[in-house]
C-alpha cells in the first residue's frame, strides 16, 4: 500500500473518531472501541446508559467513566440545543424587524 493511501486511510479514521475525542475520558483508543459498538456521534453516546455502555464491551472502563463520558455527551447535546434556539430566537427577531418590500418580489 503506498504511503498516500495508507495516510488517507489514517486521517479518515481520525475523521471518523473526531466527534468522540471531544468527550472527557474518551482517548483514541477508546473512541475505536466505542465506534466498532457502532456509537458513531456525541447523541449515540447520549442515548446510551451508562450500564450498556459497560456492557457493551469498551475495555479497562470503570462503571464512574462510563457515567462521566454519557454524562458529558448529555450535556454537549443540551448545550448544542441550547446554542441552536438562541440563534433561531435571533433569527426569528431579525426577520421580525425587517420589513417586507414588493420591490424585492418582483
């Protein structure tokens, strides 16, 4: 394999991991894992019980990083929510604020 394709390769599954490393206690290795179980963005990871997650088989996890890392995927989920209806709320009101003209229809 030459060493573009197999660089590729590398940064794809960096790519593909990315999402997982920004939650705490998730390394490298452990966001392979958790990717192999299918747990592929922060939401899948929200979604998971703590408990499933152990089962699941993730390797060297204590049950309290598996609560910390479902608890920090939770709240990067109501955080992101939280963003998106404060930029639809100021959206809403700068639409509220613009006035319709029927020049601009024509």
């Amino acid at each position: 394999m030459s060493s573009l394709v197999a660089r590729k390769l590398q940064d794809a599954a960096i790519e593909e991991i990315r999402p997982l490393l920004q939650l705490n206690h998730v390394t490298p290795a452990r966001a392979k894992e958790m990717l192999r179980m299918g747990l592929k963005t922060i939401r899948d990871v929200a979604l998971v019980d703590p408990p499933l997650l152990l089962s699941l088989g993730v390797t060297n996890m204590p049950k309290w990083t598996a609560v910390e890392i479902v608890s920090d995927a939770r709240l990067h989920i109501m955080q992101d929510a939280l963003e998106l209806a404060a930029e639809s709320e100021d959206c809403r009101d700068a639409i509220s604020r613009r006035p319709v003209t029927t020049s601009a229809m024509s």
